[in-house]
C-alpha cells in the first residue's frame, strides 16, 4: 500500500540526515540506496523507532509511494544523477517528480528539467545548503525546475527549512536549471567570504602581530555586530580551539585549500556571461595559490618583500579592518546578484532576489544578518539594478571607505597578500567611474587588428582608422573580445 510522502536515494550523512529531518515534521519517508545493506542498517540504527521505511529496489520504493510521486536525490553530481533518472523512470506516470538535492551544474539541470517534462514528468533541482547539521535541523533549500512540480513538494520543502523571523529559508527560485544556479552562486559568494576572512585573519596576523586568542576575541565582538554571521562565528571558535597538547590547533594545519568545483563554476559562468565578479574569482585562484605550497616554500626562499612594520593605532586599526570586511562584503554580494540577475535575463528565469536573499537568511553556510538588509533593498526596489545604489548599501560603503583604503594599502605596505580585499575595492573604484581607460583598448584593437572602435558622438555606429597610412581602410567584422 502507497504509505510514503516521499522517498529518498542516497544515504550519505547529508541523505540520512534530511530523511529524519522530514521524518521529525511529520512526512512518511521511503529511504533507498543503491547497496540496499546501507537501507537496512540505517533502519535498524538511526532510524530505529521512526516512521521511515525502506525500498528494496527502486520497483519496491516506487510502489510504497503516494501520488504524485515524489522521489529526491542525494546522490553524486554528474553521472550518479542521469543513471538514477533513467532506473526511475519505467516506474514513474505522467505529473510524477524527481528532485536532484545534489551539487550538480545548472546546465545539466536545464537538460534534465527538459527532458522529463517531454516524457510528462516533473523534475526539481534543489541546492541544499547547511552541511549535515543544516540538512538535520533545517536547511536552506533552494528548488527550480518544472514550475507545476512546486505546489507538490512545498509543504515538505518548506516544512523542513531553517526558519528566519518565521518565515522558511525557502522558496521556489524560477524555472530549468535557476535552483542550483542559485545555488552555485551561493557557494561562489561562500568562497569569497572565507576568502577575505582569511585575509583579515592574515594581517592581524602576520602585520599587527596579534595572537590567536586575541583575534579570536576580535571576532567574537564583530558577531554582535553588523558582521553576525555563521562564517564569523565559527572562526571565532576555531581560532581558539586547542589540540589536544594545548596548543593550538590552526597553526597545525596545512596552508593549502581544497576546492569541489562551485566556486570555479561560479567565475566560469561570469565570464561566460560577461559579468564582473571579481571577487569570487580571486577567492578561487587565492585556493589555487594556496595548492602550491612547494614552490611558495621555494619561493620563499628567493623572492624579498618589505619589511614588516605596523606603527598605526591598533584599536582604531582594528575598526578599519572591520569597515573593510564589512564592505568587501558588500562588494562580493553585489556581483553576485549581478550574476544572477544577468542569467535571468538570459535563461529566461523570473528570479525573485529578495526571496533568494531570505534562503540564505538562515541554515545555509553564507547565513548573517547582513541578507536581511539585502532582502529590504530588493522589497523596497525589485528592479534595482544594483545594491550598491540601494540607499543603505550606499551608506554603508561611504562609511566603509576610509578604513578599507587604509587596511588595502596597510597590507599592500607590508606585503601580505589581500587578493579580496584589494578587488573589491578596485570593483568599486571602476563601478562609480564615469570614465574608465577603455577608450585606449578600443583604439588598440583598432591599431592592430582593425576591429574598429565607437565614439562618443555616435554611439552604436562602428568606425576604423587608418591609423599608420598604410594599413588600408578595410575594417575586420566585430566581434568582443
């Protein structure tokens, strides 16, 4: 008899623990995964004395399900996916859904939307974000897809979703591949705030000279301020822990960064789309650097910097790095909703910014207080165009920027890397410049290339110059480069 609400393939720590998760708000769930002894086990330890069942096989768990059918995913990106949609659907009928909670590109998203709506079924590709407690206690979940699919799972959706002020950190994002797109972004903007942490954490660090329990002291005052956040927050607890010989644990580990991809993919698609998003870029190549910690040791060895040398004040220091921070943020958040606003755009997909603002609000990883002022920027103003003109934003940064040129030059000074910071202040540098020296490209890619130029006075109309006498008249098609 069809008993479950919805079924789950993939018992990995995050799919198990989003199965109890829907199990603790009421939902029937139906647990599979691809060794069946991993669904027995599950059931007769962490799932002991719940209501969830098990699939014996993908026929088994189909028929344990309610209709519309709801089958999700937590399953590897990639391959994983398309070979679990293609076991699924002999079994499914017309309007039933498949939901892909993984990590997986939005482009294949797209694909996939596609090619089950033609079949007559639903498909929703949802980023999950939180990490394990997150999917235990509340994520944030981030669903597009097939736009008729939404109504069917939003009661479970939303049921399971952190809560911020009340409301889910959940809603439909648009259609195709808009969820994990959303998604990715996420995890871009993710990457730039560990990114410029780090950054801060280095200077007061390797400038100032400051110990590890008094930095951590320095963020744990920023959390109760307008910087409150989880990334925040768990630095300071990290900065303090100590191993078990007393020491502590952070100046143990190796500098080197590991990455899945998101990031990459987040700096691929902006320059795809011709997008500026400076800031997640450095953030990934920052990672690169760090993966290449036997020629930096070399390096070392053989390249000199200035001498360090910090005589400022420090707790008027302290303030600057704060303001920095604070508004290197901003930056990453703007370019980021640039970002999406520009797929939008071309994919078609109908985003409510203000929205996706309140999903990361809370569960996710990128979850602070700051989200709940972007969220009024985009009430106040769906249309803006940017959230550095949003009035608070612009406040914020005016401010902001006295420190921030301060701390940019203080690091540059003593030659402490600051990829981010300094970024983001040249982001912004060349966002409120009215004129920026592109005038010369244009007049070189002329010169060499006869690929023509605009002027001032004609904006649209394409011209060329024979700029040495002998090059001819005769201009290359456009193209942009």
């Amino acid at each position: 008899m069809a008993e479950a609400d919805i079924a789950l393939i993939g018992l990995a720590v995050m799919g198990q623990n989003l199965i109890l998760n829907m199990n603790d708000h009421g939902f029937v769930v139906c647990a599979y995964n691809r060794t069946v002894e991993k669904v027995e086990r599950f059931l007769e330890n962490e799932a002991k004395g719940t209501k969830i069942i098990g699939g014996k096989s993908i026929k088994d768990m189909v028929s344990k399900l309610k209709k519309p059918r709801r089958v999700m995913m937590l399953v590897k990106a990639g391959a994983a996916v398309d070979s679990f949609i293609e076991q699924l659907v002999p079994h499914l009928e017309k309007g039933d859904i498949i939901i892909d909670g993984g990590n997986s590109e939005y482009t294949d998203s797209i694909r996939r939307a596609k090619q089950l709506e033609e079949k007559g079924l639903q498909f929703i590709g949802c980023g999950v974000s939180g990490g394990e407690d997150g999917a235990r206690y509340g994520p944030s979940l981030m669903p597009g897809g097939s736009p008729k699919a939404w109504p069917a799972v939003k009661e479970i959706f939303q049921g399971i979703a952190a809560k911020s002020g009340g409301d889910p950190c959940c809603d439909w994002v648009g259609e195709g591949g808009a969820g994990h797109y959303v998604k990715m972004v996420h995890n871009g903007i993710e990457y730039g705030d560990m990114q410029l942490i780090c950054e801060i954490y280095s200077i007061m660090k390797n400038v100032v000279g400051m110990s590890n329990d008094e930095i951590s002291d320095v963020f744990a005052q920023w959390n109760k301020e307008e910087l409150d956040s989880f990334l925040i927050e768990i630095t300071r607890d990290i900065l303090k822990f100590r191993d078990t010989d007393g020491k502590h644990l952070l100046d143990k580990i190796l500098d080197s960064a590991g990455q899945k991809g998101t990031g990459k993919w987040t700096a691929i698609s902006a320059l795809d789309k011709g997008m500026p998003v400076t800031l997640i870029g450095e953030a990934v190549f920052a990672r690169c650097l760090s993966a290449l910690k036997d020629e930096r040791v070399e390096a070392s060895k053989q390249l000199s910097g200035p001498k360090v040398k910090f005589e400022g004040d420090k707790k008027q220091f302290m303030d600057d790095l704060k303001q920095a921070l604070y508004a290197s943020k901003i930056i990453s958040y703007a370019q980021g909703f640039m970002l999406m606003r520009e797929a939008g755009k071309i994919y078609d997909w109908k985003l409510n910014y203000g929205g996706i603002a309140l999903m990361w609000r809370g569960g996710c990883i990128i979850r602070s207080a700051f989200l709940g002022d972007i969220k009024k920027a985009f009430d106040k103003n769906p249309n803006l165009s940017n959230l550095l003109l949003d009035d608070f934003f612009k406040d914020a940064i005016l401010k902001a920027q006295a420190g921030w040129r301060r701390v940019v030059v203080t690091a540059i000074n003593n030659g402490v890397p600051s990829p981010c910071l300094s970024t983001a202040l040249s982001f912004y540098d060349g966002y409120r410049s009215e004129t920026v020296p592109a005038n010369l490209i244009q007049a070189q890619r002329d010169y060499f290339g006869a690929h023509t130029y605009q002027l001032l006075s004609k904006r649209g109309e394409h011209v060329h110059t024979n700029w040495t006498g002998h090059g001819g008249n005769v201009s290359s098609s456009s193209y942009n480069a």
